[in-house]
C-alpha cells in the first residue's frame, strides 16, 4: 500500500514538473499618472470615451481624456 503510495506520488510530480507557469501579464498597463507641479488633480466628471483613453492633464483645456493615437477627447488641440 505504502509503495503504491509512493509511486503515485512520485509520477504526479514528474507529470506536473513542466507544468509550473508564470502568471500572465496584461498587455498593457498604463504608467500612473501624476499631475504637473501646482496643478490639482480633478477626478473624471465623464464615463471614459473609448478604450485607450487615459485621463491626462491638458495646459490650457485642464483636465480631459487622452489617446495616444486619436488626441484629446471633444477636439481640443
């Protein structure tokens, strides 16, 4: 019994030992953002745009969302 045991347990951690995986990593995790010195930060008034957009702050709009591929949101330049 005890052998049997043994030889059990012996295969399953042979069987599991190439199985050991990193856990996985979002594809992109966007650095946090911190606001220029002397601005407050203003939490988001509106639901986020789209997906890609990051709340950033604009120096003469203020506070608004930002694309990297598409601009600011509602056309500011």
């Amino acid at each position: 019994m005890k052998t049997t045991i043994a030889l059990s347990s012996a295969l399953a951690a042979l069987a599991l030992a190439g199985c050991v995986v990193a856990p996985v990593r979002p594809a992109y995790v966007a650095p946090a953002y911190v606001a220029p010195p002397g601005v407050v930060y203003v939490a988001p008034t509106y639901a986020i745009p789209g997906p890609g957009y990051v709340w950033a702050y604009h120096a003469h709009y203020g506070w608004g969302w930002h694309h990297p591929q598409y601009g600011w949101h509602r056309g500011w330049q």
